[in-house]
C-alpha cells in the first residue's frame, strides 16, 4: 500500500490541494445551478480567466520543461508546437493532426540534433 | 454506433442505458485526446516523483486534466499546499458554468439532487462537449444512467493511459519519455485552441501562453495565477470594448 500510494500525507496533500479546491466548484454549480445564465459577463469573464490559466499551464511546461522533456532544446520545444498549431489550422481543427505534426517535429529535431 | 431511436423500448433498461452511455466512449474522437493527455499525465507525474497509485487517485478524485496538471507541476516544484489548492480552484472554476449548464439537461421532475452528485462529479470539458452531442438523443429518464456509463468509460479509458504513461516514462529512452511529456501541452493548446468561441477566448490564450514566462521571472509562488487572471480580464476586456463600439 505505502509503495502503491505513498504515504498517507501525500494522500492527504491530493485531497487538501487537488480534489476539495477542484471539486467545490462542481458541487456549487449543482447547488446553485439554474439561477445563473450561461451568456452572463460573468461567466465570460470566469471563461476567460479559467482559458488564461490553462494557457499559463502549457506555457509552464514549455518554459519550465518536467522531467525528460528539460533534454529537448527550448527553440524545438515552442517549434514543436508552433508547427502543430499552424497543422491544426490547416487541418480544419483537427487535433489529431496538430498534435502527430508536433510530436514527429519534436522527434525529427531530436534525432537530427545529435 | 448509433443509438436507438428515442421511443425504442431498448431505453426502458437503466442498465442498457448506461450501457449504451459505456459504448459511446468508442465514438468521439475526444476519447484519444483525452488517452494522450492522460498518458501524458502518467508521465509527468512519474518524472516528478509521484507514485502511480497517487497519481491514479487524483484521476479518480479529481477527474480534470488542467487541475491534475498544476496540481502535479506546482507541488513537484515545491509550491505550498496552499499555492497548489489556489492554482488548482481558480483554474476549476471553468467547471461551475459547465455543470450548471449540463445537469438540466438531465433533471426531470422528480430528480433528486444527490442522484446529480455522480454526473456532476464527471463533467468535465469532454463529457460537456458530448452531453450536448449526444443527450438529445437519449429519452430524458435514462440520461442520468446514460452520463454516469459515459462518465465512468471516460474515466477507465485516462486510469488505463495513466498506468502506460508512468510505466512509458520509467522505461523509455529519454527521447521517448519527452515525446509523451509533450503531449500534454500539444493535446491541451488545441483542445482549448477548438473549444474557443468568442474573441475574449481568443485572446485570452494567446495572451495567457505570452505573459507566463514575463511573470514567471518574479518567482511569485503564484505566477500562473497572475498572469492567468490578469490576461484573462484583458481579455474580458477586449470583448467588452469590442462590444460597446458595435452598440
């Protein structure tokens, strides 16, 4: 058990710091809902917000790389994903595509580097 | 897989309902996305340290990928407790709009609030995206049932790309291990990038992705609250503008 989960206080951790703060916000909507319009300028201000901060996030790990990914150079990490935006966009939005012509970037670069 | 029409007597079984709810992960296309960025998941947690059951608990407990993301990058670069439970409910706050968006797609008269707890728990941009696909097309009685079999496929579906994501990243060369490390960001600019639907969207994260690495320059503990908060109600702001020269 402590190996699979680690210990109790990292489980704590998970539940102080990921599910309370996360899941508070599903229960409220289920509280409160109904009374809220959802083409409020509230709620298009919260949608900008939350956009933003996913945005900050994927900057982060392109910026800040975790783990293995700290390896690839930084010009190839934000060429990577330039390039799948720009496949997404050709592509008619399609994920599938933007996220294969980044990935073979990425690993097409590595390759070369070396 | 198409469903069956909507006065079929298939739909008198709450069990085919969730049935059917279990099938449908098979048909989107987000079903992939998601396996990739919670593959990516897997991996990002096994290069900072976390242990798979953990990781596989806050898939289960938390059940949104941003959140598990900063929730998993903040305390893996030694944030507090309380920095991390910041970042994580400012960025769940998404969640409030969609569930009170969702949830009277599926109430009838007699619902009760706590039959809603489990749906309301599994809504996330996913099963928001396809409740509004496909709830039209299941009789109002069984949509619960139906949510909660989509629901729990989604989330066996991401603990499965969890399990090989971690296990990718202990045991793939360095190239490989960064190749699923970077499907996280991949996956999540264009998923973002397809859901935006206004101008204030738009420019919220383009300018959210540029301020990042400006204020992650002042080590505030909280820069990705900062320069989410602030981007985003420029962003706001543009829209606002943009609206009022119109009127």
């Amino acid at each position: 058990m402590s190996d699979f989960i680690g210990d109790w206080h990292a489980l704590l951790v998970l539940v102080l710091a990921g599910f309370l703060p996360n899941e508070i916000w599903r229960m409220l909507g289920l509280w409160l809902g109904g009374g809220v319009d959802e083409g409020s300028e509230l709620l298009i201000w919260v949608r900008a917000v939350a956009t933003a901060i996913l945005a900050g996030v994927i900057a982060q790990i392109l910026v800040l790389p975790p783990g293995a990914l700290a390896s690839v150079p930084g010009i190839l990490r934000y060429g990577a994903v330039a390039v799948g935006l720009v496949a997404f966009v050709a592509a008619k939005r399609s994920i599938l595509v933007g996220v294969v012509c980044g990935e073979l970037v990425m690993l097409a670069g590595q390759l070369w580097w070396r | 897989m198409p469903l069956p029409p909507l006065e079929s007597p298939i739909w008198q079984s709450s069990v085919r309902a969730y049935a059917f709810g279990l099938r449908a992960v098979g048909s989107t296309v987000l079903t992939l996305v998601l396996f990739a960025t919670y593959l990516g998941i897997g991996a990002l947690a096994h290069d900072t340290h976390f242990s798979l059951g953990w990781v596989l608990t806050s898939t289960l407990l938390v059940w949104a990928g941003p959140a598990q993301i900063i929730l998993i990058s903040s305390l893996g670069s030694g944030a507090t407790v309380v920095q991390a439970a910041i970042a994580v409910t400012v960025s769940a706050i998404r969640l409030f709009p969609m569930v009170v968006a969702v949830l009277p797609m599926m109430r009838t008269p007699t619902t009760r609030l706590r039959q809603l707890v489990l749906p309301a728990h599994f809504i996330a941009v996913t099963l928001w995206v396809e409740c509004f696909r496909l709830l039209p097309h299941v009789p109002r009685e069984n949509r619960i049932a139906f949510t909660v079999g989509l629901g729990t496929g989604l989330v066996s579906v991401c603990l499965i790309a969890n399990i090989v994501g971690y296990g990718l990243a202990a045991n793939l060369p360095q190239l490989f291990g960064a190749a699923i490390l970077l499907l996280t960001p991949l996956a999540f600019l264009l998923s973002t990038a397809r859901n935006c639907r206004e101008l204030a969207d738009i420019v919220a994260l383009g300018l959210g992705l540029a301020l990042f690495p400006l204020v992650a320059t002042l080590h505030t503990g909280v820069d990705i609250l900062i320069s989410g908060v602030s981007a985003g109600t420029i962003a706001y702001g543009v829209h606002w503008l943009r609206r009022r020269r119109r009127a």
